[in-house]
C-alpha cells in the first residue's frame, strides 16, 4: 500500500519493486528513478541481449535482472551472472518471504 511504502518503519527491502520493459537498451537506468527508498530493484524483461556490462553496472546499482528460463539457459551474459534470477526464482523468492508487516497497512 502507499501507507507502507512511505512508513519510516519499514526496512527499505520490506518494499518490492519489480518494472517490466519489453527491451533494455539503456533504458534500464529509468529504474533507478523508481522507488527511491527501495535498497534491491527488480528488472523483468524478455530482452535476450542485454550485455555483461550493462548487468554488472545494475549489480552496482542493485538491480537483479528477472528474465525467462529459456534466456537464462541460453544467454551466456545472463548464466555468469550473480543478479540475474528467473521469473520462477524471483516468484519463489516472493512467495517465501516475510511479508507479515504488510498486512499491517
């Protein structure tokens, strides 16, 4: 909710934010405008292209790279990767978090 993205009492990871963009290009750093008191961002996209340095310069920044099973597979940029999670992963990743401090707004 608004109440609780903007609550002082909040941790800045208690907040997830996940932007979608069909291609990257360099319109990733657009993210970085998004949820300014979010510590970890998550980018989702379809884009098979996106270079290693673009995604260690998100590393940097804190943007993990949400992509399909098949990318990952497939993409040797997106398998070297430390923040490059499948969409599988990162609804996993969701579905196991505490998210109890949210019903509380």
């Amino acid at each position: 909710s608004r109440d609780f993205y903007y609550s002082k009492a909040r941790k800045p990871d208690d907040v997830i934010l996940l932007s979608l963009k069909t291609t990257i290009k360099e319109r990733w750093q657009q993210i970085l405008n998004e949820g300014k008191s979010v510590k970890t961002r998550y980018l989702g996209t379809l884009d098979k292209s996106v270079t290693k340095d673009q995604i260690d310069e998100m590393q940097l920044k804190n943007i993990i790279l949400v992509v399909t099973e098949w990318a990952i597979k497939n993409t040797e940029s997106y398998k070297s990767s430390k923040n490059v999670l499948t969409f599988k992963e990162f609804f996993e990743y969701l579905k196991n978090k505490d998210i109890s401090t949210w019903t509380k707004y």
